[in-house]
C-alpha cells in the first residue's frame, strides 16, 4: 500500500466533519457532527522520468496528467 501523500504534488491527508442533516426546527441547530479523514486517491507506480524508471506515490489526478502529457 502507498503512503498517504503524493510525491509529485505533495497532496496528503486532510481532517474534515461528517455532519448529519436532518431537514426542519431544532436539529439544524444541533446537527451531530463527528470527525473525519479525507484521504487522497494515492497509488505507488512505476513511472517513466528523465530517461528512468522511478517508483512512485502519485495521486491520481497526477498520473491522469502524466498520461495526458506523455
């Protein structure tokens, strides 16, 4: 499994709330809300480099733009 950050954009981790919505009176108000972790889409992958092959944690946005430019 790759690490939780991306090598080429530096996108990691980040913490945010799931908050429940129930529509109407009081509850908007007093929506429970716990906490929760927002993990990017990061895959360990050969990629091509410079003339190399590197081993690499990349999201994949970057490698969607890696495919596109090469």
């Amino acid at each position: 499994m790759a690490s939780g950050a991306c090598d080429t954009c530096d996108k990691k981790t980040t913490f945010g709330r799931h908050i429940r919505h129930r529509h109407g009176g009081r509850w908007e108000r007093k929506a429970p809300s716990k906490p929760r972790m927002l993990r990017p889409n990061v895959n360990k992958q050969r990629v091509f480099i410079d003339g190399s092959w590197k081993r690499l944690n990349i999201c994949a946005r970057c490698l969607r733009t890696l495919s596109k430019s090469a």
